[in-house]
C-alpha cells in the first residue's frame, strides 16, 4: 500500500482480516484478544506518562514509540470488530451521531472547559 494513500476504516478492517488470514494462521480468541488490548492500552499509557505525565523514563527506555503503540491498539480493536462482524466505519458514524445528540450543547456550556 502506498503511504501517501488514506486509509479508510473499513479497508483496513478488510486489511487486517487479510493478513491474520495470511499471515496470523487465524485470529485469537475474542477474550484472548481482549487481554491483548488491555496489555497494548497499558503500553501507550505507560508512554503518556513519561512523555507527558510527572513520571520519568527508566533508564534505556525508548519513548519514541508513541505511534507504532496506538497502530497496535488499534490492530487489535480491528481483529475484535472483525470477530464480531461490527463495520467500525458505521460503528463511528452512529456513536458520533449519538454523542452529537446527547452532548452538543454539554461541553459547550461546561465552565471547567473555558
């Protein structure tokens, strides 16, 4: 693929599902897959509180891996939405829809956020 491309949702769902059929034998389970993500979500947390938090770095550790954590984080949401049959392109449109619905006057008038 072209890295100059936009990738959209649902081809890199289509992505993901060609490449764990390729490449990964087949998927994990779900609820293996779910450890999974709770392992990569603790991975990008652990660098946001080293890059931005009051935390500091351990000695060698690398911190410039930022992106490449968020990639897994969202590989693995992927392989999930896959198992599930959930299309995330429609997944996002309708939980955008909803919190446009529920929240569109919310934030704007929340003075903590002025």
């Amino acid at each position: 693929m072209d890295q100059s491309e936009d990738l959209g949702l649902r081809s890199a769902q289509k992505l993901v599902d060609e490449w764990i059929k390729k490449y990964g034998v087949r998927y994990f389970g779900q609820l293996t897959n779910m450890a999974i993500l709770t392992e990569e979500v603790g991975e990008v947390a652990r660098l946001i509180s080293r890059i931005y938090g009051e935390q500091s770095a351990k000695p060698g550790e690398d911190l410039t891996k930022l992106s490449d954590e968020l990639a897994d984080v969202l590989w693995v949401v992927m392989c999930l939405a896959n198992q599930c049959d959930i299309d995330l392109t429609d997944a996002l449109i309708k939980n955008i829809e909803k919190k446009t619905n529920r929240d569109k006057t919310r934030h704007i008038n929340n003075p903590k956020l002025k």
